[in-house]
C-alpha cells in the first residue's frame, strides 16, 4: 500500500470527511450537514491540515453539498488552507456551497478570496483548465 493509499485509509475511518482522489486531485467532502463544535472542527483541522503537510497536494477540493451550517471557525480554517496551499503553489476551490452559507463568504469579503464552483466535476475541470502542476 502506497502513502496516499495509507493516508486516504487513516483519514477516512471518521464520520466527518470522505477524502477522495480524482487523478492528482484531491476532494474533502463534509459528510454532515452541520460542523459547529469546537471538536469537529479541530478535528476536522487535523485531519486537512496532515494532508497539505504531508501529501504536499496541489490542486484541493472542499466539497459543501452535504453542509447547512458551519460555525465562524471553519472560515478560519478554510483561509489557513487557502494560505497553505498558496504558497506552496496550489490551488484551493470550494464547491457545492448552498445559498445562505455563501452569504457568509460575501459578508466576510472572503468570496474575493476563494473561487465557488457547483460540484466537485465543475472544480475539477476548471483546476485542469487551469494547469496547476
């Protein structure tokens, strides 16, 4: 078994995230339609943060279809990845984010920060027209 396989393993034995590979894409899906506790998202922050670190990805996908609501320190952590990926020269999208929680980007003016695509294919496509190594 190879590192990404191991990792992708460990990882995806929890009820938050599904992590999945899609050629050198990797995609985070939120498995609950909530993240609100402090818990989750430290969890949540372990968990994504050993997988910039450690698999060094270039191109990521937050995937929101299955998110209603998530507490003010998830937008945190999203701009820690954001900058995490950045400057190692990758690429983060998100993708699958519903109407109200996009208000929060906008409110936050974090919506000039990250790119929204609908689905995970969408981001997929456009980080391949992209041409991110």
């Amino acid at each position: 078994m190879g590192e990404t396989e191991y990792f992708l393993n460990q990882r995806n034995d929890n009820e938050l995230l599904d992590i999945t590979t899609r050629e050198d894409i990797w995609i985070v899906l939120f498995r609950q339609s909530s993240i609100g506790s402090m818990g989750e998202i430290e969890k949540i922050a372990d968990i994504l943060r050993a997988l910039v670190c450690k698999q060094h990805p270039a191109k990521m996908i937050i995937d929101f279809s299955n998110v209603r609501f998530f507490s003010s320190q998830m937008l945190g952590l999203l701009v820690d990845l954001w900058r995490r990926m950045k400057e190692a020269g990758g690429k983060l999208l998100i993708c699958g984010i519903n109407p109200q929680l996009i208000r929060v980007f906008r409110i936050t003016h974090l919506d000039k920060l990250f790119e929204f695509y609908e689905n995970s294919a969408a981001a997929a496509a456009a980080l391949q027209l992209q041409g991110i190594q």
